[in-house]
C-alpha cells in the first residue's frame, strides 16, 4: 500500500477523539483487537469497533483511523 501518493476525495477524521466518530465507542476499549506489534515506542494495536471502523493506537491515543465505517451488503 502506497500511503505517499495522492489523496483523493479525503476527508478530515478526528484522531484525537477518544471515542469513534462512527459510533461512540471509547478508543481505550477495544471491540476487536486484529493484532499487536511491540515497537520502540509500545506496543501498536490494530482494532475494528462495533461499527467496523479501523483504527491504530498506542496507549490510550489514536494513531491513524480509518474514515469510513464498514457497511453491511
């Protein structure tokens, strides 16, 4: 995944929040933790809340989330 190229149609998520923007759940809780990366500075966890949202924290801070919620065919 090329994460240096051009962004189109983004829009601005909230990282800072403590709670998803989708759907409210608090960032410290996770619903579904998918995996866990120790690193120099923690340990990385990637996790879906109920509403599908992605997202990557440390600690108790929001390192990048997704911008759209999983949708149900």
């Amino acid at each position: 995944m090329d994460l240096t190229g051009p962004v189109r149609h983004a829009r601005r998520v909230d990282a800072t929040s403590p709670t998803c923007p989708g759907c409210g759940w608090p960032v410290t809780e996770p619903y579904q933790v998918l995996s866990r990366h120790s690193t120099s500075e923690g340990v990385l966890v990637w996790s879906r809340c109920p509403c599908g949202r992605l997202q990557a924290h440390r600690a108790d801070a929001v390192v990048v989330r997704s911008n759209g919620c999983r949708r149900a065919p």
